[in-house]
C-alpha cells in the first residue's frame, strides 16, 4: 500500500440478502503456497479431516493453521460442508471446481500457472463469499492510493454501516491480512504482485 493522505472511502454497497459477512476466519493467517493442494488432498483422503483432533498433526501445522487452511479451502471454494440432514453427521466435501483443478490430472493441480491464481482469486470473490474484506477491498475501495490505516479505517466504515457487532482488532487483522498477501516484504520494493493470492511465505 501507499503512504497516502487519500480519504477514507464510502460505502454504499449492498451485498445479496443471502449473503454472509464473514470477517476474521483466517486465524490471521493469508493463504500460504501449498495450503489449497494440502488441504484439498487431506478431504480426498478423510472427509472429516478438519473435525479431528489430531488435524494439525496430519497435516504438519500449527491447531490454528489448521483451521486457517479449511477456511481457506471453503472461501476459494475448493472444498465444502458436506450437506447432509444428520447433524452428527460432518465432513467436507470437494467441489467440481477443485475436482477440476486441484486433482493429480487435473488443471494445475500444483498452482504453477500464474492464471490459476487468477481464477482462485475469482472463485473468492464471486457469491457467496467467504471473505467479506477482500469483497469490499476489490469491488468498492476505489482509492488509487491508501495507507494501511486509510484501509482498516474504511473497513470499520463498512462494518459499521452494515450493523455488524464486530471488534476493531477483527479489522485490523482483516488489513493485515490483505496486505501480506498482496504486497511484498521488501518495503523497497512494495507493489502488487500478482502471485501472491496462496503467497509464498
């Protein structure tokens, strides 16, 4: 992001009046390289993978990146609950599109075509989306240039019109979030990068 003295953006968007807002699901954690593939592979071989106890130790992370990469899979729809009416029933299931992408002869099962990337990001955002702030940034933050703080202020502007009881620190991880993905750690070197939406570290 830019150092910036652009106004605070206003909104007047309405989403769906189906549509979830969904803030802070990501444990703090952006997509990370690797995660999608990992966890589209964990539901292919246990559909209740991410109901497990031991789900961070099968997949080699951290409890909360655990739940950051079933987040991740839902909100790029390359995974989903498992539709069922038994309520003790549960799992996830993989959708056509991960089918399609994700499988070993699929797409591009291991993202090495920059324009998977691009199609992810588009799988994020279209309805229903699970990532109300990328929703927002993309589709109604228009400021050419904006500071970190410009963002988060415009996020809190936006929750606040929809009524949402949700805490300041749940936006300021939502920018954080935003800006990690998107933006490379060399501050020298700071631009969009268009390989960042599963970001490398």
């Amino acid at each position: 992001m830019i150092d910036s003295s652009a106004s605070v953006v206003q909104t007047t968007y309405t989403e769906e009046s189906n549509a979830k807002y969904v803030f802070a699901r990501h444990e703090t954690f952006h997509p990370r390289f690797g995660w999608i593939k990992k966890g589209f592979d964990a539901v292919t071989q246990d559909a209740e993978i991410f109901f497990r106890e031991d789900s961070h130790i099968r997949l080699g992370v951290g409890k909360n990146m655990a739940q950051a990469i079933r987040y991740w899979c839902e909100a790029f729809k390359i995974t989903k609950m498992s539709p069922t009416r038994d309520s003790r029933a549960r799992g996830h299931i993989k959708t056509e599109f991960g089918r399609r992408l994700l499988t070993n002869d699929g797409w591009d099962p291991w993202l090495e075509d920059p324009a998977s990337l691009w199609l992810l990001h588009w799988q994020l955002l279209k309805s229903p989306c699970l990532a109300t702030a990328w929703r927002f940034v993309f589709d109604e933050f228009h400021n050419m240039e904006f500071t970190r703080e410009d963002l988060e202020r415009a996020l809190c502007d936006y929750r606040d019109g929809l009524g949402l009881r949700l805490s300041d620190s749940s936006m300021e991880e939502g920018t954080e979030c935003l800006r990690v993905t998107f933006i490379a750690k060399d501050k020298a070197h700071a631009r969009l990068n268009r390989d960042r939406v599963c970001a490398q570290n």
